[in-house]
C-alpha cells in the first residue's frame, strides 16, 4: 500500500516477545481474537461519533499488544484529534486504511514463518 511507504508498520520484536510470552497456542488465539475485536470496530469507525474517541482509544491498545506499531500510533493521532474536536472523515479513513495495510503486511510476514492464524 503506497500510502505507508517507509513506515515501520509492525514491531517485529514486540510480535516475537509476545509469542514467547505466551506460546504458540495462545498466541494463535490472541491474533485470531484480536482480528475479530479490531474488525468488528474498524468497520463501523465514525459512524458513532459519540463512541469515536473510546473505539480509537480500544483500538490503539489492542494494536500496540499486538504490535501493530503504525496502527497504534494513528488510532493515537485520532483520538487525540478526536479529544481536541479536530478529527476528520480523512482521520477516520486513513485510519482505517492503515489496519488493512498492517493487516496484510502481518498475516504475510506470519505465513512466511509459518505461525498465520
């Protein structure tokens, strides 16, 4: 996704801690759970307004456990935007638009070492 060239999306290292911290097993629940919070949320973002800053403040911390570093930092930007009455459809869309990208480029990584959801 050319939008997010050159932005570290996921924090490897931060993805590895947890797997150990939890094993296989678990860690393949957590993702699995993760995806279907995050979709769920993500899909209905901004239609809500009033739920808006507590679904961005859900979402970045489910991304930042996860890893899912540019993901988090934006749901942060957002919500921040969102406390201040400055966030946008733009916000809202490119907040979106940065989950599929983080999705892809995990569920890939995941499949290349064979440990995908």
């Amino acid at each position: 996704m050319g939008i997010f060239t050159g932005y570290v999306m996921i924090d490897w290292v931060r993805v590895i801690e947890l797997r150990n911290e939890i094993g296989a097993d678990g860690f393949a629940e957590v993702i699995e759970l993760f995806l279907e919070e995050v979709e769920s949320v993500i899909g209905t973002l901004g239609q809500a307004p009033a739920t808006l800053p507590e679904d961005l403040h859900f979402l970045k911390g489910s991304a930042l456990n996860l890893g899912f570093r540019a993901f988090g930092d934006i749901c942060r930007q957002t919500e921040r935007r969102c406390t201040e009455g400055t966030a946008t459809q733009a916000d809202i869309a490119a907040t979106q638009a940065c989950y599929i990208a983080s999705k892809a480029e995990f569920l890939t990584r995941m499949q290349e070492v064979g440990t995908a959801a």
